[in-house]
C-alpha cells in the first residue's frame, strides 16, 4: 500500500527533515515526538467527568471515584495526558471533547471500573475500550501514590512479566 503513495511520503519526509534533522527524530520516542509537533494537550477535567461511565460497583458519588476526580484536578497537564494515554492509548482528546472518543469498535467512552483491593495493586487500563480498572482503595493517599506509580512506570506499552 505504502508504494503506491511513496512520492507523497518522500516528499513529506523531504519538508519534515528540513525543520527536524533525521538524527534528532532518533532521539524521541512517538509520545515525544506527538508532543513536539502537537503541542501540550489542554484536558478540560469538567469535560471528562462528564462523559465518563462507571462499572463493575463503582457510580459516580463512590469515595474512591470521588477521590480519583480529585487526584486528576490535581494533576499537572503532563500527569493528565499521561493518564489519558494510559487509558485510552491517545495522548489527545478528540475535537468535540470527551464525549467523542472512540474505542476499539466505534465510540467509546471513558469508563472506571472497580476493583478489589488487594495491598500494592495497581490501576490498569484497557485501552480497546477506555476503561481504568481501579482497585477499591481504603484511602486517597494510596489510590494517589498507586496511580502515580502506573503512569510514571507503566505506561511505556505492553509488556510480558
């Protein structure tokens, strides 16, 4: 497929490497690079809360739910984008918002799901269908410190343990 359009990518390749050098481009990794074309996403929280479903136990008024909302105003703009990607697999929310993300089969919202606690558990994601398994933390301090670890170490891709 790629043949049939290789003078378009050649010569967009040609534009791209006259404002990035081939030997920067090595040097980020696709977020990073996301990031320098894109710019820093700005996440509207209120937006997200609004147009996110829950599941498993979990409803919107549940402390643990409460508390993640919480945790994400607190979040840097980077923390958040983190979170999104981690979730969702993009580093961008679509135009239109939340309410227009899409997942692996059509529109998808936002989705938190509930999870027994177990000591050390971490949040994990879905991303084919946007969805944050959250353990049922006893205390918001832990849900904080457990999600931030995810997103700081766990959001590199897949990985087999």
């Amino acid at each position: 497929m790629t043949r049939a359009i290789q003078p378009q990518i050649n010569a967009f390749l040609q534009g791209f490497h006259m404002f990035i050098p081939p030997s920067l481009v090595q040097l980020f990794d696709e977020y990073e690079l996301e990031l320098l074309l894109s710019g820093m996403p700005e996440i509207d929280v209120n937006d997200w809360i609004k147009n996110t479903e829950y599941t498993s136990g979990y409803e919107r008024d549940d402390p643990v739910v409460q508390w993640f909302w919480d945790i994400v105003e607190e979040l840097t703009q980077e923390e958040r984008v983190l979170l999104l990607q981690f979730v969702t697999g993009s580093s961008r929310v679509p135009h239109g918002g939340f309410a227009h993300i899409m997942g692996g089969s059509g529109l998808q919202n936002f989705t938190i799901a509930a999870v027994p606690y177990t000591p050390n558990l971490l949040p994990t994601s879905s991303t084919c269908i946007n969805m944050l398994k959250l353990p049922e933390y006893p205390k918001k301090e832990i849900l904080k410190d457990r999600l931030l670890v995810a997103l700081h170490c766990g959001s590199y891709g897949y990985t087999m343990a």
